[in-house]
C-alpha cells in the first residue's frame, strides 16, 4: 500500500519521517528476516543519516540488516566514507552497529545474469531504438536477503527521466550489459528529450528489468530540495513510490526560465569528485543555454574525467550522439556507457560530413589541464579567474549562475 506525504512549500519534520517509515516497515513484517537495504553513494543528496538510524530501530527484530551502496560503475567507498554516509561514528561502528554491514555492489565481479528480455520486446520498450537480447545482471549478494529495501531519491535525471525507484537495481547495483544497454537507450533518446519527463523508454527498460527479481521489493523514495531536506517521502512497490515522488520532484526540483542564458556557470559541490558525476552540471541546465552559448563546469576540486572510465574518455573525447551513431563500427566496441556518458556531456548537436557542430560549448573549470581539455574536445577556463560571487545576480547580461548545481533542473517555461 503507497503511504506518504509531500509538500512544495515546507519540509517534512523528523516526526513525519519517522511516521512513514514505521507505516511502510510495519508492512513488511520483517522479524526474523534478512534484510538489504539499498542505499546510494555519497553522489546523491539526501538525509541519509536520520534514514539509517530509523532502518536500524524499527528493523532491530530482524535476523540480518544490510546496507550495500548502489555504486553502478563508481568507485567503492572506503569504511571511513561509508560511516560517515550513514552518519555513525567509529565507536558506534564497533559497538552498537557491529553486525550490520556496509556494503559495496561491485559491478564487475559480484553479478550474476537471471534473464533476458528478448529482442522482440526490447524494440517495443525501446520504441525501435534499439533491438537486441539485453541480459539483466544483478548483484547476485541480494539472493541471501529475504527482503529488499531501496532507499534513495528521486531527481530530474538525464538517462531514466527521473531517478529512483528500480534504477538502484540497474544501474545501481546492475552489472555490465544491462548498464551499458540502458544508457545507451538513454544517450540516443538525448538527454533533452528524456530529462525530468516520465514513463521515458529508458524507465520502461529498467522496470522491466526489475520484475526479473523475485526477491521481495520494497522501496522509500525521497524528495530532497537542498542537501537534506524533504519535501516528500513515499513508501510502496518501487514502481508506484517512484512515481509519487516524480511528480513531487516535477514540481520542487524544476526550475523554469522566462529567456536562455549565453553563458551559465555551474558551481558544483564537493560530493561530485570527478567529471563523471559533476557533468550533471551540464544536464540539469542544457535546455536554458542558448544556441552556441556555454555552460561553465565551475569545480576546482575536481582532476578526473572518471575515476572508473578516465582511460577510456582520453581516448574517444567528447562528441554529440551523431559522431558516435554515424561511426558507429569505429566505437561499439568501446563500453556503451561511456559513449552515453561522453555524448550526454556534449549535448545536442550533429554530424554530417565529418563536420561536428555542437548546439552548446562544454567548458571546465576544473583541476584538469588546458591540454587534456583539448584532446578531449571539451573547453578550458582557469578556475582561479572565476570569483562565482562576481557572476551572480547578472541574468540581464545573460549570464546565469547556478549555486550547488546538479539537482534542480532548468527548463524554459513555453
């Protein structure tokens, strides 16, 4: 049964959250069971630590509690990270949560295949993007569970629509085919045309997937407007709380424009370390950017392309989704996922006779050199030249700065 709430203009309190989870576990009857709890890494926004602490009082009868951080293709994180994700301290590690693990999903190593959906069906949830036999790859660590539990956010999202709900399955804790595969999916229906809109091709995929697992389900979908507060927070199937929280975050985490931008800096927070996960800088405001204007990925912290993909990156570079699909000989062998990653990055665009001509510029302000901006086909600006303060408050110029971008995704109003 869905349960919930959800508001745009207050946050819940600790009692709300407090409430829901007791409703939502109350249904799970878990005592005695062995439980997981899917959570994401330290790139997603969220009150992760008052989560845990509510998972581990109203899940204290069960037999065996578990929480494994849907990773995808990111780098693990160490014991320290993983504590302090969680919000607990090493003493409390030692003693009071002792027996509950803090898990990795390792996508290369720990996956399993329980399925396929078959090509016939794959060019229907495709809608003829692509016909193929995809395997669905799980971890296979969830089969010890008697109960799965996902526990994550919802967000405007630049290859699924909106995240959340079965995507901590695949990608999260999927493994290479079904990562590879969806992505692409999501690369050749542009992130332009998938961002912050439901029931995208990509959703349908990852849903399908999901009914693979026949382990029970269960999932919390969050809300979060800012680092960790709630606007909403709902409890039910995957399916159905994700979509709850989708129209919540369509209305919380959308920003709409009255005009495009020429120029927009995006200053990234911490929590996204490399290029991989600070391009959301790039899709949360791709759609204000006017034709041949820039979007600047402001984030001096960072000296990775992808700490996972790095190599791969510095050899293909950056490109529109044509350069690849008109090439297409030249790079499928390459992880489908990083073409994703690298034309999703570059933004709408096209290719025709060998002449690439991007709609945007994509230019980083990072701890990455001038010169490897350059064999990647990305531009290059000084991060120590931009004073982000002295580039607020000048939408009339057409300059726009987002604070702490990634999240809130801008869109004009039609």
């Amino acid at each position: 049964m869905l349960i919930g709430k959800g508001y745009t203009d207050r946050f819940l309190t600790e009692a709300d959250v407090r409430e829901i989870f007791a409703q939502g576990l109350a249904q799970l009857q878990t005592a005695g069971k062995k439980v997981l709890v899917i959570i994401p890494d330290g790139t997603r926004s969220g009150p992760f630590p008052l989560c845990f602490r509510l998972f581990t009082e109203f899940l204290a009868d069960a037999a065996r509690l578990d929480f494994m951080a849907a990773l995808g293709t990111h780098m693990p994180m160490d014991e320290k990270r993983l504590q302090q994700h969680v919000g607990i301290t090493p003493e409390e590690r030692a003693t009071r949560y002792a027996k509950i693990g803090l898990l990795n999903h390792d996508w290369e190593h720990d996956v399993e295949c329980i399925g396929a959906i078959p090509a016939a069906e794959i060019r229907e949830l495709a809608e003829g993007r692509m016909v193929q036999d995809v395997c669905v790859q799980i971890n296979k660590h969830i089969f010890d569970y008697d109960q799965l539990i996902i526990c994550g956010p919802v967000f405007p999202h630049e290859v699924v629509g909106f995240s959340g709900g079965n995507k901590y399955f695949f990608p999260g804790i999927g493994g290479p085919d079904v990562i590879n595969f969806t992505h692409w999916l999501g690369a050749l229906l542009t992130s332009m045309e998938g961002i912050g809109h439901k029931g995208t091709c990509v959703r349908k995929t990852v849903d399908r997937a999901a009914s693979y697992i026949k382990v029970p389900k269960a999932c919390f979908s969050l809300v979060v407007k800012g680092h960790d507060d709630l606007a909403g927070l709902y409890f039910g199937t995957p399916e159905e709380s994700q979509e709850a929280a989708a129209d919540l975050s369509a209305q919380v985490n959308i920003v709409y424009m009255d005009r495009p931008y020429q120029t927009v800096l995006s200053v990234m927070p911490t929590l996204y370390d490399d290029i991989w996960t600070a391009s959301k800088g790039v899709y949360k405001v791709e759609p204000v950017v006017a034709d041949g204007g820039a979007v600047i990925i402001y984030a001096p912290h960072v000296d990775e392309l992808s700490y996972t993909h790095g190599k791969i990156l510095d050899r293909i570079g950056y490109h529109v989704r044509d350069y690849f699909v008109k090439r297409w000989d030249e790079f499928k062998g390459e992880p489908w996922s990083v073409l994703a990653h690298s034309t999703l990055v570059k933004g709408a665009g096209s290719y025709r006779d060998g002449v690439e001509k991007p709609r945007i510029n994509v230019v980083l302000a990072t701890g990455i050199p001038r010169e490897r901006c350059a064999r990647i086909n990305l531009g290059y600006m000084d991060p120590a030249t931009i004073d982000p303060q002295q580039w607020a408050g000048r939408e009339k110029e057409g300059i726009l700065m987002v604070p702490r971008s990634g999240e809130l995704l801008h869109r004009l109003k039609r």
